[in-house]
C-alpha cells in the first residue's frame, strides 16, 4: 500500500485519513487503473535494476546507511527499548480499554489491524519508529519490543503481544497486550516461557541485523 502511494497510484481522502479498509467503487476502481497504466508507461522497465540508469558516474550510490535508532533518537539497545517500553506504560497503564474496535495502520508491517493485533503494532512503532521488520522462530533471540504472534496448535493465530521485559535465567518473560483479553484492555501482567512445550509463536523484531 505505501508502495501505491509513494508512486501516486492511491491518495487519501479528502477529509484528511487515508481510509484504507473502506470499499471502492467502480469510478475509484478505474482511476486506480487509469493512473497503474500511466505509472507503468513512464517508468519502462524489465523488471531488473539498471546502475548506470540517470547516474554520470560522479554521483555516489551507495545505499544510504541505517540510522539504527529508535523513535525518540537513542540507539536500538535492549536498555533504551526498556525505557520506551516504562513510557508507554504511563500512557496505556494497566486497565486501559482496548477492544477489536480499535484499529491501526503500521507502515512498518504494511497492514492494518484491530484488536491486540492493533495494540501490539501500536507498541512497537511507538518505540521503533521506521526500523524494518524481520521475523523468526528462534525464542532464545528473543528481546524487549519483540511482536509476538501467538498461534494455536493448529497453526491458527489466536493473539498479539509484546515482549515487555529481558527473558530471565529459567526462560520466562512479561508481555503486554491488548484486545481480546478480559474486559477488552491492556494488561501488563502476562507471561511467555520459552521452554514451554506448547510456545507456537512468530517472533518479529525490529532491531537491526
């Protein structure tokens, strides 16, 4: 979807939100093709990247480096996210309403989402800001800020949580969620075991390689 905007293929509203879950109707549906089909005629391409496309050999290309700091500036250290993790505390503490009616869009994981799902996206971008995304199945990695997603054991995904704590020396750590836990708000008292037999979760992390 940010792709489709940076190139100018979607825009926004008019009433200043992007409104990117309402339907389109078959007039937006053909302005979309129609600016697809003009994007696609002025930037030709076979699919692959051309170094010398637009450069003189003068200019430098070499990719700019990442910043690696979180959303307030500080670097992407555990002690930092720590920190961040005590400030959002203050501003959702325990008992915060949260329900499957709230909703939120992360640029970081490209999706809109609801419910925990949403809190947990809401988390992690307040403290990693634009820091990309990978994720992974090594529990033994896992660090303060981490999204988790909890899966059944059917593979389904029952819930979002962020790992709000360092894991300790027997493999337990706190978590903090909202929506779809009791009473539909944040809690700050939830705990994950790494060496549990029934962990099925998708750890995604934001700190850099």
């Amino acid at each position: 979807m940010t792709a489709c905007y940076a190139a100018g293929v979607l825009n926004g509203q008019t009433d200043g939100n992007f409104g990117g879950t309402n339907l389109m109707n078959r007039t937006q549906g053909c302005v979309v093709v129609d600016r697809l089909t003009n994007y696609i005629a002025e930037n030709p391409g076979d699919g692959t990247a051309n170094p010398d496309q637009g450069n003189d050999g003068d200019e430098d290309t070499t990719p700019p480096a990442s910043t690696e700091t979180l959303a307030n500036g500080e670097p992407a250290t555990v002690e930092n996210v720590l920190a961040m993790l005590d400030e959002i505390k203050e501003k959702y503490p325990q008992g915060t309403p949260w329900t499957v009616a709230n909703s939120y869009y992360s640029p970081a994981f490209g999706t809109n989402s609801t419910g925990c799902a949403a809190y947990a996206y809401t988390v992690s971008d307040l403290i990693f800001g634009d820091l990309p995304v990978r994720k992974h199945t090594d529990y033994s990695s896992i660090k303060p800020g981490d999204v988790l997603e909890i899966k059944n054991s059917s593979g389904q995904t029952f819930h979002w949580s962020v790992v709000a704590s360092e894991v300790d020396d027997e493999g337990w750590f706190q978590t903090t969620g909202g929506g779809s836990n009791p009473g539909d708000t944040v809690l700050w008292n939830s705990w994950g075991d790494i060496n549990s037999e029934s962990a099925n979760w998708v750890v995604y992390t934001r700190y850099p390689e």
